[in-house]
C-alpha cells in the first residue's frame, strides 16, 4: 500500500532511476519499422513496432533499472492498437521484474476517478471474472481538482498495493504561472504558494496509505528535476512524500541539481530520464540494432552521475 | 479553429446540451450483456457489450442533442478494448451528426502534450499514410502545467477545426481546496483566485484559435453547475470563451443554476449530463429494452428545462 516494493527494487539495484518508455515513432529503429510495414493498418504496425522497441529496451535495462514509466500518450497516438502496446509493455516489463509507472496525469472525481484507478491499478469485476485492466504499479495523477480527485485512488492503492504520484512542481519553464503563484490562506495571510499547498495535500492524503519500511507513503510527488532549489525546499517539508523526478537528462537537469531530492539514505525519490536512455543510439551516433546496449549505456551513465551525489547504499 | 461548428449545432437543435457517454457496467442493460456472455475474455465481452449499449443511446439522441462527450476512463476501465470502443463510438456518434467532446482532461507538456492533441484531435503520419488515431471534435484538458501544457494543442485546433475545454471550476464539492485559493499578483497586491486565473489564460489562449462566427474561440472552460454564482461572473469576466458545464442533473445542479453560463442570444455554453440520460431508464422503472427511448425522454426534459430559462434561437 506505499512504494515499499519500488524501493526494495531501487536497493537491490542500488540505483534510484525510472527509464521513461515514450516512444515517438521517429525514435524506432528503421529496421524494426520495416518488419511491419506490410500490415495493412498503419496504426497497427506502428502498435506493433513500438512494442518490439519497447521489449528490446526493456530486456536490457531489467537488471540494472528497477522501474519503467510508459507515457500514456505516445501510446493514445496510435490509437486502440497503442493502448494494447501500452497494456502489452507493461505486462512485459513486470514480468522481466521491472516496477512499472504509468505516466496518465490522470484526473477526474469520485466514480470517473474510480474507474481510473480500476483502470490503471485496479480490477474489475465483469462476467463473474475479476481481471486487471492496465495493471500497473503505479499511475501519475493531477490534483487540480482536489480531494475528491484523489481519494477515489487511495483504496485501490491499499488493496493492490500500489502508489500514485500527484503533480506538484513540473519540470516545464511554464510550470510556474500557476504552480508559483502566491496564496492566502483562510485568515487573509499569506501561506505560500500552490505547489507547497499540492506539496501538503500530498502529505495528508498519503496517510490513508502508510509506509511500512522506509516511511514513505503511498502518495508521492512529481517534482522536476529543472528546479533544485525547490526539490530541496520540498524534500525537507514533505517527509512522508517519494519523489518523481523527471527532467533530468534531455531537459536539463544533472546529477547534482537531483541530489536535493534524496534523503540521508539516498532514498525518497526516483530520477526519470526518456529521451536521454531511448534514444540513446541516435546521440551515440551507433548502429541502429545497437539501439538497446546504447540505452543500456546510458542507464549506467545516469546511475553513476546520480550515484555520485547521494548516500544510497 | 473555434466551437463555430458545435454553435452551429446546438442552435439546429436549439438545444445547449451534451449527453454524457459515461458507461459503468452497471449501466448497461442485462439483456445487451447477455449477447456477449459467450466471449471468453471478460474486457473484450464487456466492451463489446458498451458499443452496442452507446450506438443505442446515439441513435436515440442525435437528431435532438447536438453532442456526446464519452468520459475516457469509462473506457479504460475495459482495458484496451474499451479504447476500441471509445474510438469506434466517436466514430458513430459523428457518422450520425453529432459533435464529439472526447472528456480526457489529458495535460502534460511539449511533445507529450503534441502526442495527445494527435492522438484525440489530430492526425499521425505512420509509413506514408495520415490518419486520426482517436478523431474527436474537442478535448478536455488539464491546466495545472500552464502554458506549455495547452499550447500544443492550438496549432492542431487551428488545423483541424477542434476545440478544447479547460478545468477552471469543476463542480466536486472539493474543488475550492485549490480552486478558490486567493492568490497574489507580481507586485505583491491580491490578485483573484486561482480559477480566475485559470479563465483569464483561457482567454488568453484562445486568441491564437478565434471564432468567426460567434465570437468564441477554441479553448474553452470546464465551469461546474453546482456553483452557480462562479459561472454567471466567469461569464461576465471571460467573453470569448465557451463553457462546458458538467454537474446537472445527478450532481445537483438544475437549469436555474446554469442560465448564468449563457450569454444574451442563449449561446456560450453547453452543459452535460451523464447518468441521468443514460441511466434514465432505471429511474423511470420502465423496461430494460427501452432504455435508449427512455434517454431521449430525459434528455427532451432537460433541454426544455435549460431553455425556458435562456434566450436560445
């Protein structure tokens, strides 16, 4: 009911990194295009492409990266034909043993959030059998509408044992127009701002889904990796808050400017990089069929830059 | 590049309402269920089952509602089967002349968010071909990221013809947790709360996507029904964005509540129901089997309810 079982896996991998699974399709390979350029449907070949790169990159990072987050919408861009790949790649990669983020921002209230939370994380009960939709591990949710958007999830998140991570501080330049923006609070003073507020939302709503382990809960937080001041800031005032952290790598952020988001045992959050691992080939300037031992590559590059900042044994 | 082509229709219909495709299974009648009882995996069978039970409603309703928005997670919620069926229905309720509002509240920034607009309002170009992954005519979407969260999804407005509709004031009972939070302008004075904020960028925003013909562009606001007072002074304070306003019907609102939403001519919203059209069969007590008759009842009694309070011609 917490994010006990992604840590175990950051431990055992000793490494706190989420490879983001996003594949535009100018990132396959041309050779594994080509190998379903003869189905008719151009939606379904692309579907079927995507979950051949997808499974290459994943049997070469499952023993060093213990989570993948698939980005729902590189896979609504191909139609129903791409949720299969998504339903599919997921299924894959927690085979394999990989933790599995399903990055959805997912937002609604009370039963359209349940059925959200069956969707991603839950089961339904259809024709006398009970079956997992999507079956994730955990699903990344926007908190705009508040209390009534979240709590839907948190029973699903304690009989399934899964977590959710709500949208604090984004990593975008424009995150701040709303994010940073000032507030009062119910006195008429000043009270911060409406990240911190999301920030705190966080803490009180993770404590329906406790940690038993390493004292985090099952409600994290999406805090980017492009502001380090306020990973910091937020680190210390969210004690009972895991951290994702995307932004790193083609966005921006280093190593150093992520270290603020771990604690004194290098944990409390995970570092996302997508383009940086996936695509990894194409900087490296390789041969296409090298595209998985490239992301591999660079799946160790990132671990040891992050490793280098923080205390995670 | 506005909403022109769904004002086109609510005033053929003279009627400012959308019909919420929002099928839990509950909702759909047993005998619809039972054709597809044979069907050995239970999210195909169901999904299956939901097609048929929509078209029903579609056929019922399209020659006197002007729009169906179906709610994505109702969908998801069977598993990629059921984005089958989401598409499959867009598809439909377009073939029989209605404007389809896709409800997926889809937000996240720069290429994700170009992936979304491609996958629901877009096209993708894949071995040659063009073609529309999901094809709605509108989106919701989530503004929590800012800027870089929406501005992907104006240059597909404009060349497709599509419209979005942004949370600003959703109609949960927890919305004002973050929604109504007073906030501070640059200079330190008080400055509005956050969901003014949030319409004041919506007419911003729609300044790149303009209408021609009624003076609403195509970014428009998600305002709930259940807060009257905030709907008549958005629509005093945001003249060129068009509302969608959920929460009548089962949530409380009436058409009293939303006549605030319109503007002088009847025009500049429309407002949705979801259980109370397609579960009005179960309130009649009438027979399953006239369960589309029966939406189309209810749906007649909202319209008349909503315009005898506006100036629609």
């Amino acid at each position: 009911m917490s994010f006990d079982k992604l840590i175990d896996r950051i431990k055992e991998t000793k490494n706190p990194t989420v490879a983001g699974l996003d594949p535009a399709f100018s990132y396959v390979p041309e050779y594994i295009k080509a190998k379903y350029a003869h189905i008719a449907d151009p939606l379904e070949a692309a579907a079927k492409a995507v979950l051949e790169f997808n499974c290459g990159l994943i049997d070469a990072l499952c023993d060093i990266v213990p989570a993948v987050k698939p980005q729902a919408a590189y896979y609504e861009m191909y139609g129903w034909y791409g949720m299969k790949t998504f339903a599919e790649t997921i299924s894959y990669a927690q085979k394999k043993g990989m933790y599995v983020i399903a990055d959805g921002k997912r937002n609604d209230i009370g039963s359209t959030m349940e059925a959200y939370a069956t969707a991603h994380l839950g089961q339904i009960e259809l024709y006398g059998k009970k079956v997992a939709p999507f079956g994730a591990d955990a699903l990344t949710v926007n908190g705009y509408l508040g209390t009534d958007g979240i709590k839907p999830l948190l029973a699903p998140c304690a009989e399934f044992d899964k977590g959710i991570f709500v949208l604090v501080k984004t990593s975008n330049p424009s995150s701040g127009e709303l994010q940073d923006r000032k507030l009062y609070n119910k006195k008429g003073s000043p009270s911060g701002n409406v990240y911190e507020v999301m920030g705190a939302m966080c803490e009180s709503w993770g404590e329906a889904v406790p940690g038993s382990k390493y004292g985090y809960s099952g409600v994290g937080a999406v805090v980017g990796a492009t502001y380090p001041e306020q990973l910091a800031e937020l680190r210390g005032k969210l004690p009972h808050t895991f951290f994702l952290v995307p932004g790193y790598g083609a966005q921006g952020g280093g190593g150093k400017g992520v270290a603020g988001a771990f604690d004194e045992n290098g944990l409390g959050a995970i570092v996302n990089a997508s383009r940086s691992i996936i695509c990894a080939y194409k900087k490296e300037g390789c041969d296409e069929k090298e595209y998985a031992a490239a992301a591999r590559r660079e799946a160790i590059r990132m671990r040891d830059d992050i490793c280098s900042y923080i205390n995670l044994k």
